[in-house]
C-alpha cells in the first residue's frame, strides 16, 4: 500500500519496501545454528517467516524475533527479507507449489484471496488458547467467511500532521486533535489560504496571488485512496456498495468530495498541481514539512518514524470531515500457512511481534498495536507512546480517534481489490492531472470508473 497524493510523495518506509536491494535471510534459534530453509522446502524443527520494509524495521523486526527465540525452548526461526517489488511475485510462486512459508507478509488482497482458498490458518480457532486474539480491535480482524478471520500486521492511520513552526508564523490556531472538533471541509480549505504563500507573501485570496510561484503550499490534495477514502465515508459514500456489485464512486456524496479534493489544487490553489509536485526537490512526507514546502499534510502515522528523528517540532490533527469525522485503520496482512506443521509457534511469534513491550517499532512510530487494551488502558499506552517521538495530543489525535472513528480499509473487505485499485488509481490520476473540474466533470470520471470497475466486482467479504 503506497501513500499518494496529486503527484505520489513517497514516505521513506513505502519507498524502501519498493527499493530494496535483495534478499537477505536472518536464521536464529534458541541454541546452535539453525540453517535456513529455501522457498519451498517444508520445515522440520523450525519455522519460515517471510518480511518486506526498510532497512530500520528490518532490524528492529530482526531484534523481535531474537527475543522471542531466546524467551523459549527449542524454538527455531528462519527469518527472510524480500523486497516489495519482487515479493509477490515469489509467494505466487510458492502458491503454486503449495507451500507458503509458515509465517509472512501478504499484500491485503491477496490475503483474503489465499484465506478463502483454505490456505491460511483461522486465527479465531486459537482465540481461546490465546486471548490476544480476542482483545483486538474489531477493524483488524478480517473475516474471508463467518467465523474464519485472519489479522495485519500493525496498525497505521490517516491523520493530519503539521509544522508547528509555520502553523505559528502564520499566526493560526493548531489543527484540532479531537475528533469532536474535527474541522469541516470549508473551514480546513480556509485554514490552508492562510497557510498558502507566495514567494511575495500573497495568500490565494488576496490579489496579485501567484500560483506559479508558491513559497509554501497549506496541504497536499488527498488523491490516493488512503487518503480520500475516510473522507469518502465521512461524506457517507463508499467505493461500492454494500452487496460488493456495485461501484458507487458516481453517487452525489462521493462526487461532492472528489470535486472537493480537485478544487483544493485549481480553485482554492492551496495544493500543488502534480505537475508542480513533480518539481519538489524531495517528496517525503517528513521532509516536506521539514523544509517548508508544504504546513499540513494528510497521511499516515507512520512518518513518526522519520519526523522522530528530525529536529523539527511537529504536531498531529485529525483529519477534516464532511458529515461525521472518520479516519482508516490499514496495513498488509500477516498470516499463517494452514500446511504449516507448527501453526502455534508462528502465531506466538506473530503475537510476540504485535506486542510494543518486545518490539520497539511501536515506541519509535513506525506501527501502532491490534490490542484494544494499547488504546485505552493508561498503562498500556504510556509503555509505547509515553516517549519523546509521540506528541503531547498523540492520544486523542490518534488512539482515541481511531478506536472511535476507524474504518476498516476497503482491501480487506472488497473482493478482487488489487485489480479495482489499478484502474481507480488511473482514473484519479487523470482526474487530477487536468484543471478541468467542478461536479459535472468529475461525476463524468467517475462514471468512466464505475464503468471500468462494475464488470470486475466479485462482492465483498462478511463483516461479522
């Protein structure tokens, strides 16, 4: 899942995934060497587990899995870093020769497609046996059928960051961190004119305004649907509707909020076009808002990671709303081989490395926790965010947020997702890319869409 906005600006972590430099394969256990099995080969006192990222969750994650074998007896792991681009295509490959390793990442659509083919394991039959599973939060636990599920990975959000700096300079309030007081959608365009600068210090609603020559822009236009898909349900739209069989991106609620994001860029001009985005030196979420580029940008919690480790004071809104306010809780899946000969051990190191008390990746940013109790119980929230890289409003802005307004990302719950998102993904883009807008036009793009994608829905998974 790629974050994307008029012209993608790719964070460090999806750009790392996509640009790795090989496979590198970690093999520890709990005593002795333990040689690492190869693609296809069944394990036999141990297990496999297979992982994209960067370079720091790889060793963080690395770190977890060294914990957990040292914390038991005779457990073995082989732990194998793929990269993103190249991951797939070798599961489809141990797909085909029926043997998927015991423990791994899978993209979300592709999950749910293996889940349903009976060849993942059903985390909800070791509810008992592990309690975990029953303490986590509702939107990460996926059903492929009625009472069959599998999980993700982490948690990670959509939410508004901000540089504190420019939000002072400006002589503007901070965003709200409440979702009780989230902004309508009239009153954050407003907020980003006043933030919007040329390089004569003119604001779009002043004359002689140049947006040619912008010095800072307020935001960047929401395009990728990570980003406009809590607008879209904060609008009461969806992508399709509830029986699956129908795409809905045509209704007035959805048209309203596209022509909305599209009037961002070539009315309001608080959001560079793609083709000025092009132009920016550096395209990182984190590194926008560090050289002033951009004040606010909507995306992913996951840019703690990087911000964390600037020195730059930062802050975390939640995002504007339409109707009611909303957000989307998403991350790939990990999941369990139903073949696999040791489904309890691989769903003890998928738990060991949900926990924020055996990984650090939760305390540095990168995720958030599936338990429910990391959210609302103080103790459990202070043991991953009680530290200088979660801001001071991290708690409503984003624990309270997501447990109140959290939508489960439509990867998880449309069938035949990867192909419906390769042809919204184009049809956006050529919905931005041109100055041509207002509701007509883009209820005309997406009619085009809905005609592209009607033919391909399949339904959608059960919610319960």
């Amino acid at each position: 899942m790629n974050t994307r906005f008029a012209s993608p600006p790719v964070d460090r972590r999806r750009f790392l995934q996509v640009a790795g430099l090989g496979t590198l394969v970690v093999t520890t256990a709990a005593c002795g060497g333990f040689a690492g099995r190869s693609e296809g080969e069944a394990a036999t006192d141990g297990i496999l587990m297979t992982g994209w990222g960067s370079d720091v969750e790889k060793e963080h994650v690395r770190s977890a899995v060294d914990g957990f074998v040292k914390g038991g007896k005779n457990r073995k792991v082989t732990y194998q870093f793929i990269p993103n681009d190249g991951y797939e295509a070798k599961m489809n490959t141990l797909v085909a020769a029926g043997d998927l390793p015991d423990l791994s990442y899978q993209s979300e659509g592709l999950a749910m497609r293996l889940a349903s083919q009976g060849r993942l394991a059903n985390i909800l039959d070791y509810e008992d046996e592990y309690p975990q599973i029953g303490d986590m939060l509702p939107t990460v636990v996926h059903r492929w059928a009625p009472g069959k599920a599998i999980t993700q990975l982490a948690v990670e959000m959509m939410m508004m960051w901000y540089n504190a700096e420019a939000i002072k300079e400006a002589g503007v309030p901070t965003p709200p961190a409440v979702a009780g007081k989230a902004w309508s959608w009239d009153a954050f365009v407003g907020y980003c004119e006043k933030l919007t600068v040329d390089r004569e210090g003119r604001h779009p609603t002043e004359s002689g305004f140049d947006p040619k020559a912008v010095k800072q822009w307020g935001t960047l236009a929401p395009t990728g649907w990570p980003q406009f898909y809590p607008l879209l349900r904060s609008n009461g739209a969806d992508i399709v509707d509830e029986t699956g069989k129908r795409c809905v991106l045509d209704s007035a609620a959805a048209v309203d909020v596209v022509s909305d994001i599209h009037d961002l860029i070539y009315e309001h001009h608080v959001a560079p076009t793609p083709a000025q985005f092009k132009t920016f030196a550096a395209t990182f979420t984190a590194d926008l808002l560090e050289n002033r580029r951009v004040a606010t940008v909507l995306d992913g919690q996951w840019n703690l990671l990087d911000l964390g480790q600037m020195k730059l004071d930062y802050g975390v809104g939640v995002l504007p709303r339409f109707e009611e306010p909303k957000t989307v809780n998403l991350c790939n899946a990990v999941v369990v081989s139903a073949k696999s000969k040791k489904v309890d051990l691989a769903i003890e190191l998928m738990l060991h490395l949900a926990d924020p008390t055996k990984n650090d990746l939760y305390a540095k940013g990168l995720w958030m926790p599936l338990g429910k109790k990391y959210y609302t119980d103080p103790k459990a929230v202070a043991s991953w965010t009680d530290n200088p890289v979660h801001p001071k409003e991290f708690k409503t802005a984003a624990l309270d947020y997501l447990v109140e307004c959290g939508e489960e990302e439509p990867a998880y719950k449309i069938k035949n997702w990867d192909q419906i998102n390769n042809i919204l993904t184009a049809e956006m883009d050529g919905l931005f890319a041109s100055a041509k807008g207002g509701k007509a036009v883009v209820r005309a793009a997406m009619q085009k869409a809905k005609k592209r994608i009607d033919p391909l829905l399949r339904g959608v998974y059960p919610s319960a």
